[in-house]
C-alpha cells in the first residue's frame, strides 16, 4: 500500500461487504395463500405431488454440472403472512410439512412473506426499492430526472397523457406506449410497486416477490451485512405468526438457503405476476461487490453464472 | 429571498417597476435574477433591452423548462447582452443582474401539473443559492403561475420570500387589489390551500402604488384652483378607501411616481437618464431606489 | 475506451459547517448503504453510489450521431462540512452488439456506456470537453446537479448559508496514453499524434464551466474521479473567494463594510484549501503540473493574504478610531 493510500485507510472510509452462504440452486415448492389453504389439505397434497418431479430434475442436473456431483440444493416454501392472516404456525406448518413428506419431498426452509417487507427492523423492500435503476427509454440523456410515476414501473415509455399544455398549443394525438428492448412490437409492462392508504403503505405481490427472488440470491445487503439469516427451529410452532422467525431452517442438515440461481414451481395463474418480477429484477441495481463475490465464487467453483440476474431464475409453470 | 410581483389588473406596471427595482438591487451590490412568469405574454427582455429575447427567447426558456425538455432555463446575463449601452459592462460594486426569458410563442399553460411544481421548486432552490433576490414576475390575476408560486414556497420553508401586489392609484385598482390577496381564491385563499399559514403569509405581503400622480406634483402646476381641488379631494377619497381596503399606507411598501419616461416606454431608467440626458425624473429612480432597498429591509416588513 | 465526467461544485446551503453526523444524515441518499468518512487532513463525506440510467447521443466533434446505453455512476459528497459536490462519471466502451440490450445486461455494468458503430476517441473527447450538453446529447452535468439538490433540499440544513454562491461545472475526460489491447498500432488510438504522453489541459471556459482533458501514463483508474472531484474543489474556493474579494469594495465601501464582506471567506473557505490531500500518487504529477500552470496555490495564497491584509487593516483603523490612537 502506498503511502498516499494509507492516509486514507480510514475504518469509515472503508466498504466492508459481508459474504453469504451460497447453494447451487434455491428450489421453492410452493407459495401457500389464504385461498388455497381454504381450498383444504388435498389442494397441497395435489400441489406438492405435482412439484415432486421437476424439483427431482432439477437437482439431478445440477449434479451432473457440479465436478464431483456433489451439488447444494436447498428448498423452500412461502407462507402469505402479509396480504392475509390466516391460521397459525403451530396449526399450519406441520400440516405442510406433513403433506409435502408424502411426496417425498422436504421442505429445507419456510418463509413468512412479510418478511419481504420488513424483518428486524429492516426494511428490506425499501431497500430493493431505492435500488431500482429504472429503463432509460430512448432519448434519456440524464437532463431530466427519470420519468416515474410514483409507485409504479414499467419496462419503456408510458402514453403521453394529458399534463399541462399551453394555451393555443395545437392539441397532442394520442402515443402509443413502447417497450425499450421491444423486437419491433412492444410487450409493454407497467407494474405497481405499493399503494398507500390511511395506514401507511402496502408492498404489491410483485414486489413482494421480486425482493423473495434476490433474498434467494443472497443478493440483499443491509450496511454490508446479510439483512436475513434463517433461524433454525421445529416443532412445536409458535400460535403467533409474529413469533416465527422471518426464515426458518426446518432441516438441520439442509444446503444453504441463498444459492446461484432459482427455481420456483408454480401454478400458472403466477405467469403475470412473474413477468411483473422479472420486470422488476431487470431494474434493481445489486451491489457491484456483491456481484463480484458471488461471480468469483461461483467461477471458483466451476459454474459460471449469467451476468444477468434475470437469467438466474428458473420457472415450473403448471396447469390447473 | 424570492420576492413574487403581481398584480390583479394588466398594465398597472408591475413588470416596468420590477425590472428597475432588480436594476437597482443590482447596482446597489447584491447578485439579482428577474424570472419571467408571465406565461401567456413572455416580453420581458424588452425592458432589460435585450433585443434577442424582446418576445421570448428561441433558446428555450421557462415554457420549455416548466414543460421538462430542458435542465436548465436560457440565462441572459443583462450587463453583458443587453442592446443599451448604458447598461452594457457591470460598474464596479454592483451585482451579477441575471433575466430569465420565457419562450418565443409562449403561452400561458392549462394547469400545474406535480412535475411542474417539482421542476419550480427544483428552479426556486437552485436560484436561491446564487442569487440575493429573485424577482418573480407572475402575470396580472389569478394564474397558475401564481399558484405555483404559491405551492412551490409552501415547500421550501427555509426559502424566505415576499410579495409585492402593485396597483395604480385609483378606486377600481384599489379594490381590485384587496381583492387579489383577501378576496375568493385570493392569495391567503389559495395559499393556505396549498399549507400556508394565512397570517404568516399576510404578514410577507406589501402593496406597491404605481405611476402616482400627486395632486401636489410639479406637473400640475398649471392646472386651475378648482381642478386642485378636486384632485386633492380624490386623493382624500382614495387614501380612505385604501385604508377601508387594507392597501392602506401601512401596507404599502412604496409607491413609483408618475413617469413621463415610463408613460412612453418601458425600460430601466438609468442615472445616466435622470443626470445627462435627463430626460426621466429623479424622484422615480429614488422611488425605485428605495424600493429596492425596502425589498431586503426587514424593518418594512415587520407585522402589520 | 474513455472516461468522462462532470463535477458540479458549490456551497452547501447552511449557516454553519456540518458536523460528520449531519453529513452521515444528508449524504444517506441510498437505504441500506453507507454514507464513508474520511476525517484526515480535512472531513470528507461521500455517498453511496447511485445508478442512472441513459440511452441517448454522445456529443461529438465531428457532429456525428453516436448512440450511447448504459449507466452513469454518481455521488454526492462534502468536503470540510461546507463544501457540497455532485460528480458523474460513465467510462465509454464499444457495444459488443449492434441494437440494445435487455436493461439487465446494463445495470450488471455500473457507470459504463456501451456505444454502437464506428467510435473515434478524439472526436468523442473533443465533442464532450467542447460542447458538452448540446442538443439532447447526455448530460452529466444534469445528473450531478440532481443529487445536490437532493443534499440541499434536506430539512436537516437550515438553508441560511453564510454568502451567496454560484456552483461551478467542470467537464472532464480522460485516456489512457497506453494503447488498448487488442488495438492495430495506429489505428484509431485514444488520442491524436503527438500527445501520445501522459498530460492535463485545462481551460476556463464562460459561464462557470471548466474543461479538462486528461492523458492518463497507464491504464483508466478510478482514481482519476477523485483527481477530478478535488480539482473542481480547490477551482470553486478559488472562484468564489475571487467573487468575494471583489464585492467587497475594497477602495470605495466603508472599512467596516469591507470587513463584514470578507468576514464569511475567513470564517468559512480560507481553511479548505488542501489540494490533492486525498489523491493517489499516480495524479500527484498532476496537480505538480497545475501548480506551476496556472498556478492554483501561488494565486489562491496571494489572495488570502489580501484579504487577511484587508480585515487586519481595517480592524487596526477601527480601533485607532476608536480608542484615539
Ligand atoms: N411609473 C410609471 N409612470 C408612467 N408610466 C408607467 C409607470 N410604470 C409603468 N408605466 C407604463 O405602464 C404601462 C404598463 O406597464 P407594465 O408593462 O410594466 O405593466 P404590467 O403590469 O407588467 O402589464 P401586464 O399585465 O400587461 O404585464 C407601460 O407602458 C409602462 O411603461
Ligand atoms: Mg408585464
């Protein structure tokens, strides 16, 4: 280190970034809303006998790309505490975990959705949300600030809309909206962030989401550190969703939650809600130093991964 | 500080006698930047005689700049771009004097949109960093240009501003006045509406009297004892609906004489013009003078 | 390719200097990030880096259309507690394709511009330090700004700064006097014959803005932002105290008018001046160069010794007024 460096070695002035445990690849066997819990046990049961197969191919081919077939693979399960609070731990997660057994299949990790939004403290969605780097339509120079309508994001430029004009102005046609990276027709994407009401601001489904995908990545840092480590618990389950841990490690010998890249099984009725995700991950900016250490060591490990976070994501869609 | 010109009726002189209140703010030393809010008829670089920007200015201007095509409205530093001779050249001591045209072709616009609002306080706190006084003017009436006025300082709470509301010296403008700033949808109305504190922005208003022809003035020398009379009674009658009105002397920050300069033409009355050639009147440029200073004194503006 | 950027520079509007918490506070433009300082031999605060996204024409000389997409890395930081800048910054690549990408290929690539065709560095370095924001060319300067404001509109500031200031804008680009890898030896080289070695010009130009053309002796540090950033400092110290010094009616206003009109200079800029406190050794030669051409030091010293001059005279006839010496 040269000198000139060293005086500025200050502790402050310095950018510490912690590192997370990483598996190959994050498999989410489900997302477990009110309705489909109301829709009783059998629709689990169905769910997860129909998940079973593909998260099996799934870890299979990461073992063949993996030197020594000694892939991580860690699963996960998402329970909608946020938008709706229905049942309790102590009722609920044995019962998943029972039906997703007779599949043979285990369920490494639970997730509580709120936790997306704010868990000890943090405020994970605001995070995501001030990392947001929006699309630049053609024609964006910097001289303006970027056009965004409070609350909302979409992937091009929205249709001119009234605003203010001046007197005798001739009157303005009505524009189309475009996508940026559109093949000569657009596929024109405006998704909402949040609303607000009386009682503060709600997170939308997307988003919600699309902060679940990078905590999957281990892509989220808080002042450097991990902002979410899973807490290692079992039964009995508390009767407060409050009391459970934002993400709980059900397995003790599980493979690390965050891994390389993602895949989720879903029903088909999600396919707009992750085009909205995939809208969003194409616009938040992650750490440069957390891109780094996960490039490195996923280099170091022989998996070269996509430069493009979007392109670490997988998806099963089902039929009804 | 932003200080806001307005005035209810058109042709009153707010523009004339706010381009020579700058004028002078810049001679006697602080940095001044006039800002031309008269939408719908953006002239004001005739007054400051900058021929390129007599109708607005090509370059982009408010217009452009409130419409968010462009970062940064054209500036026109006067002491460098203006046609006038006397003007040309900054004298030693005195101010940067900075115009900001609106756009050839202009007009006035149908509404104030959140991002209009958001590019005028943008505009408002940058200027404010630079310059000691900021003269505003709006057009005459209620515009929306006097409404973003009015929002954009409800959100700048550290940014002192004032208004000055101008008027001729008769009983249809004296009304027209009160009206402006107490009346329905007035200034205090709107303002409060857009989070100001009603008495906190009375107390930021002052009334400015122009082309004021005193029934004891010089140019009335001629005139018969009779007509004296009846001058003099119309003032009295006028003092006492100002009072009436609240425009009364208390309220008033200063008042501009008649001009015979002014009647003729629009323009910054220079020394050169009262001294040399003197062709204007030195009690107008010592009215403006005076203005200017009150503009910044703190003593003028204390609670009514 | 190249760098380029724009620093704009200016007072931060409070009565006081801010302590390092207050920076910490106005500086945290970004949740989760932290804002660094650096107390020695001058507090300097910086923010996070922040992302915007562009697609749109690069100026160049030759006025041809180039496109350019990608993201212009910024920061806002204070130097002193008193001195806010805004900087940007893009490092100009060739595209590796010849339309857009998915935006997610851009933001994996933070503060690089990727261009399309035919690229000539000297025509993009001359178009960008010449003209810079011409037409709807992009516009770091804009990008910069905005984070001041940002900075200045926090209600943490009272807003009652000391003296009235204008912020001034330096543009800066630099290339590497090595030759890319890769390159056919003379063909389109980062600059043109005969200014093949290391060396800095820089210009005054109207309107507050300044140029700056930089040939780098190895490759494109990122040091070179923080040479830039200091420079745009000491460039408005010396700006704004020259402002100053010249208001004050030296020869004409009363010597108690002059004293109060220099007063904010003593009280709040003559301290700042710390050129390349916090720069690598690579730009040292650099600043050496400055030193000696125009000779930023040599004429802010001859300045601060007039204005100290001034108060001391005046105090002396003050007090012989008042005490009858
Ligand atoms: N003190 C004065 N003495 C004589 N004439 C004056 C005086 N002040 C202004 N005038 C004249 O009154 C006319 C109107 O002035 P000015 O254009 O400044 O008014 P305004 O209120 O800005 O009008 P508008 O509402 O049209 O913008 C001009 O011809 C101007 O020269
Ligand atoms: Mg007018």
């Amino acid at each position: 280190m040269t000198p000139a460096q060293a005086v500025f070695g200050e502790v402050e002035a310095e950018r510490r970034v912690a590192s997370a445990p990483l598996s190959h690849v994050s498999i989410e066997l489900g997302h477990l809303y009110m309705e489909d819990f109301q829709a009783g046990p059998d629709r689990l049961r169905e769910q997860f006998r129909q998940v079973a197969p593909w998260a099996e191919t799934m870890r299979r081919s990461w073992q063949a790309r993996v030197p020594g077939g000694r892939a991580r693979v860690s699963t996960c399960f998402l329970i909608d505490d946020y938008f709706s609070r229905f049942s309790t731990p102590a009722e609920l997660v044995p019962a998943v975990l029972e039906a997703a057994a007779e599949c043979d299949l285990t369920i490494d990790y639970l997730a509580r959705e709120s936790a997306c939004a704010e868990t000890d403290g943090v405020k994970l969605a605001r995070l995501v949300e001030d990392r947001l780097v929006t699309d630049p339509p053609a024609g964006t120079n910097g001289s303006r600030p970027p056009v965004t309508e409070t609350g909302w994001l979409c992937n091009g430029a929205r249709s001119p809309y009234g605003g203010a004009v001046q007197a005798m102005e001739s009157a303005r046609a009505w524009e189309p909206p475009a996508q940026n990276a559109k093949r000569r027709h657009s596929i024109f994407v405006d998704v909402e962030l949040w609303d607000s009401d009386s009682r503060g601001r709600t997170w939308s489904c997307p988003f919600l989401a699309a902060v679940w995908q990078l905590l999957r990545l281990g892509l989220i840092r808080n002042d450097g550190e991990l902002p979410v480590r899973p807490v290692p618990g079992g039964p009995p389950f508390p009767s407060d969703w409050e009391e459970l841990p934002a993400i709980v490690q059900l397995n003790p010998a599980a493979a690390p939650f965050s891994a390389y890249s993602t895949m989720s099984v879903l029903s088909s009725r999600f396919l707009p809600v992750e085009l909205a995700v995939r809208t969003i991950l194409s616009q938040v900016f992650v750490d440069a130093e957390v891109l780094r250490q996960v490039a490195g060591r996923s280099a170091g490990e022989g998996v070269p991964l996509p430069d493009e976070l979007v392109d670490r994501i997988s998806y099963v869609f089902l039929g009804a | 500080m932003l200080v806001f010109a307005i005035s209810d009726k058109g042709g009153t002189g707010r523009s004339v006698t706010s381009s020579n209140i700058v004028y002078r703010r810049a001679l006697q030393g602080s940095d001044v930047c006039y800002l031309d809010f008269d939408f719908g008829s953006p002239t004001a670089g005739a007054i400051f005689s900058v021929s390129s920007v007599a109708r607005g200015t090509a370059q982009g201007g408010m217009h452009r700049y409130f419409e968010g095509r462009l970062a940064d409205p054209h500036r026109i530093d006067v002491w460098v771009e203006s046609d006038r001779e006397g003007l040309r050249g900054k004298p030693p001591g005195a101010g940067q004097m900075v115009l900001f045209p609106g756009d050839e072709g202009g007009g006035e616009f149908s509404t104030v949109s959140e991002e209009m609002l958001r590019r005028c306080v943008r505009l408002f706190s940058r200027l404010e960093e630079e310059f000691d006084l900021c003269l505003v003017d709006l057009s005459a009436g209620r515009s929306f240009a006097a409404q973003m006025a009015l929002a954009a300082t409800a959100r700048l709470p550290g940014v002192p501003f004032r208004w000055l509301v101008f008027h001729r010296w008769t009983r249809q403008h004296i009304i027209a006045a009160h009206g402006l700033v107490r009346g329905r949808q007035g200034l205090l109305a709107a303002g409060v509406e857009h989070g100001h504190d009603e008495e906190n922005l009375a107390d930021h208003i002052r009334f400015v009297r122009t082309a004021v022809l005193e029934p004891d003035a010089a140019e009335l020398e001629g005139l018969r004892e009779t007509q004296k009379a009846w001058l003099h009674e119309c003032d009295r009658e006028l003092r006492e609906l100002a009072r009436k009105y609240g425009v009364g002397r208390t309220a008033m920050l200063g008042k501009i004489p008649l001009d015979p300069v002014l009647q003729w033409r629009e323009q910054l009355i220079s020394d050169e013009d009262v001294l040399s050639s003197q062709i204007a009147n030195a009690e107008t440029v010592a009215a403006f003078d005076d203005l200017a200073k009150k503009i910044v004194d703190d003593s003028a503006w204390e609670a009514l | 390719m190249l760098l380029m950027g724009e620093v704009r520079t200016g007072l931060l509007q409070n009565s006081g200097e801010i302590p390092e918490s207050l920076c910490q506070a106005v500086l945290g433009l970004l949740s989760g990030e932290r804002v660094r300082v650096s107390r020695r031999p001058i507090m300097y605060a910086v923010s996070p880096d922040q992302l915007t996204g562009v697609d749109c024409r690069l100026a160049s000389a030759s006025r041809a259309r180039v496109r350019g997409v990608g993201t212009v890395l910024s920061r806002a930081s204070v130097t002193g507690g008193r001195v806010l800048q805004g900087s940007s910054h893009i490092r100009v690549v060739r595209a590796g394709s010849d339309h857009r990408l998915s935006w997610s290929h851009y933001l994996a690539r933070p503060g690089v511009v990727e261009v399309f065709g035919k690229v000539r560095v000297p025509d993009l370095v001359e178009g960008f330090a010449e003209s810079g924001a011409w037409n709807d060319c992009l516009d770091l300067g804009s990008v910069s700004e905005r984070f001041m404001d940002a900075v200045q509109g926090s209600p943490l500031l009272d807003r009652k700064a000391p003296f009235k200031s204008a912020r001034t804008r330096l543009r800066w680009v630099a290339v590497s006097a090595e030759r890319e890898p890769g390159h056919e030896p003379g063909h389109e080289p980062g600059h043109e014959p005969g200014q093949e070695g290391p060396g800095i010009r820089f210009v005054l130009g109207r309107d507050r803005v300044r140029t700056l053309r930089l040939v780098l002796p190895g490759g494109l540090t990122p040091g070179v932002v923080d040479f830039c950033e200091d420079l745009a400092l000491h460039d408005w110290l010396l700006t704004t105290l020259q402002v100053i010094f010249e208001r004050a009616g030296v020869g004409t206003a009363t010597r108690a008018e002059v004293t109060a009109r220099l007063a904010p200079a003593v009280d709040h800029l003559l301290h700042l001046w710390m050129p390349a406190a916090r720069l690598d050794d690579e730009f040292t030669p650099f600043w050496e160069r400055l030193e000696r051409r125009p000779g930023f030091s040599r004429q802010w010293l001859s300045l601060v010794a007039r204005v100290r001059d001034q108060i001391a005279v005046n105090t002396l006839a003050l007090l012989r007024e008042a005490g009858g010496w």
